[in-house]
C-alpha cells in the first residue's frame, strides 16, 4: 500500500493558527496575524476550450504532465511564468515514493528545453468515463437539465450553478468536471477554477486549479501561499485537506466520486455526524471521514448540518464544467 505525501500531521494545524504572506517567514513568527491579500483579477484572460488555448496561448503545449524513466513531472503557468514539479517514483497517488519533490520556475525561453527529453502524457481517459450502475439515477448525460435548478448546457455540458431538485440523504455520487484554464493569477490563487460540490448542500468537497501543486510547507518557503491546503481541490473545504494532490491539468477531464452518509437527528439534536469518503482520478483522497459540521468560511461560519437536500454544483465566478454525472441513493430521493 502506497504510503501518504511526507507532510507533517500539525500541518494544517499550524495553518489554522498561523496565517500569513510567507510560509517560511510565518513559522519563525507564530504570534502573525495577518491574512495574505488576495488580487482579484476580474480581467484574467480565460479559457475553456484546449484547440483555442493552443492557438492563442504561448506556451500550452508545455503544460501538462511528463514522465521519463522513474520520473514524473507537472508543469502549470502562472504570471508569465511556468512552475515545475518533478516526482520520483510517479504521480502523487499513483506511485511517487513521498521524498521530496523538486521545484523550480521557468520562463518561456527555457520551458522548452527543461522537458526535452521527457514524454508528454494525457491521463484524462484512464480516469473518467464510469458508467453508472443499473440502480443509478442519470443526473446529467448531455441531453438535458431535468434533474436541475438553473441548469445550463453550453457545448453539451452542464455549466457551474446547478443544484438538484431533488433531496438525497445518503448516496454514491459520480461526476465529471473540467477547470478552466486560467494562467495569469499566481499558481495558489483561489480564483484559479474555483468551484465545489456540495453533499445535501451543505458539505463542500473543493475544486479548483491546484494541478502541480505541493503542500508540503518546505515547498513554500519562497512563494506565497495565499489559502491553505484544506481549501485545495480535492479538500472537504477548510476541515481535512486531501491525502494526495492527484489534480490534472485545467482543461482535462477529471473524475470524482463522493460516498456520503448524512448526519442524524433526534428531536432537532444531531445524535450522528455525517460521514463522507471521496475518490479523485481514481485515488481514494478521503477514506470515511467523520464531518464536524458543514462547510463554509467569512463572517458566516460553518454551514449547519442537515440531515438531507440537494447536489449543487458551486458557481464562483468562474467557467467549470461538468459532464456524466448519476447518483445511487441509499436512502429514497424526493
């Protein structure tokens, strides 16, 4: 069994405590409290569609995944630049041996050269295209958005925003989704693809463009780390980061499977918390996790535990996409 990233377990602990511009910077000052300023970019040039972005963006073909011998290696823009990470072993959760992973920045003269020699591979296929079982309720397949509330297909796909009309209580969930490509904003920008699932509406698994990115703190002793690792893709948002970040590259189809089992009340008392398992890529990122409370963050705080209600595709502001997306319930939907 493949051992888990060599991350320090107070990790996100110290996240929570220390909160700051600079990783390397905060650990010498845990007494910090100042946020890192999040630029928005409202102008960012955006793309959601790969033949376009090939064709007007300088420098695509280099973005993705690469593999030479025992090496695995991830290349995303951000800034003008082209930020890189090499592997031993394989991808994170697909057989990298957790040493240290290498990084550097390169710019558009020396991107080229830094992955001669390395094969370019797409992992997209390997990972999407489950079909759902004969007990399956088909939420979405392309054709139409009866099973949603403002639901909107564009290019045969369903557009973030959508919420289910009906309620489910426990579930095996599947879907497809797609992150936008958007390269101008630094590489930890939250509004890089952000988007999110929501269990009953209320318990939000992340997605967002965190492809070829470290949470490991040694990775960020020079480079800001504007939200912390537990609001990554792949992460139940601000409680558990993911066990692996096993993000492919914006504009490649991913896969995520949510195994959910709501929370349980007697007499208006929460006797029971939910539990929630999730699968992405194909790798098991969260193994029955016991939720706390709902999701959420800002003045508002947490989301307050239900014991059911709908599938919602988040919409912030940003182009994500989903596709193929059915649901066994355990429990009657209404």
């Amino acid at each position: 069994m493949k051992t888990r990233s060599k991350v320090p377990v107070c990790f996100c602990a110290l996240f929570l405590l220390v909160v700051g511009p600079v990783c390397g910077a905060l650990a010498a000052d845990t007494t910090s409290k100042t946020k890192p300023k999040i630029q928005p970019y409202p102008n960012a040039v955006v793309w959601t569609n790969a033949a376009k972005a090939q064709a007007e963006f300088d420098g695509f073909e280099f973005v993705g995944e690469f593999v030479r011998d025992d090496q695995a290696m991830q290349v995303t823009p951000s800034e003008g630049r082209f930020y890189v990470s090499v592997y031993d072993g394989g991808f994170p959760g697909t057989g990298w041996d957790g040493s240290p992973v290498v990084h550097e920045w390169s710019d558009r003269e020396g991107i080229e050269s830094r992955v001669a020699g390395w094969q370019k591979i797409d992992r997209s296929e390997m990972v999407v295209g489950k079909k759902p079982p004969a007990d399956a309720i088909v939420l979405f397949d392309g054709t139409n958005t009866n099973a949603w509330k403002n639901g909107k297909i564009a290019d045969g796909v369903l557009k973030a925003g959508a919420r289910t009309k009906a309620t489910f209580q426990d579930f095996r969930l599947y879907l497809e989704f797609q992150i936008p490509l958007k390269p101008e904003p630094p590489i930890s920008h939250p509004h890089r693809g952000n988007s999110g699932v929501f269990a009953v509406g209320a318990y939000e698994v992340q997605i967002s463009d965190n492809f070829g990115l470290d949470p490991s703190p040694e990775a960020w002793q020079d480079i800001v780390m504007l939200k912390p690792v537990n609001t990554w893709c792949g992460s139940i948002y601000g409680i558990r980061e993911a066990d692996w970040n096993v993000c492919l590259p914006p504009l490649a189809w991913q896969s995520m499977e949510i195994d959910f089992t709501a929370a349980r009340f007697e007499d208006g008392m929460k006797v029971q918390s939910a539990v929630i398992s999730v699968t992405q890529n194909g790798v098991l990122i969260h193994d029955r996790v016991e939720l706390p409370e709902g999701t959420g963050g800002g003045p508002a705080g947490p989301r307050p535990d239900v014991a059911e209600g709908p599938i919602y595709l988040q919409n912030h502001g940003n182009p994500n996409r989903f596709r193929n997306i059915w649901i066994v319930p355990r429990s009657s939907a209404k």
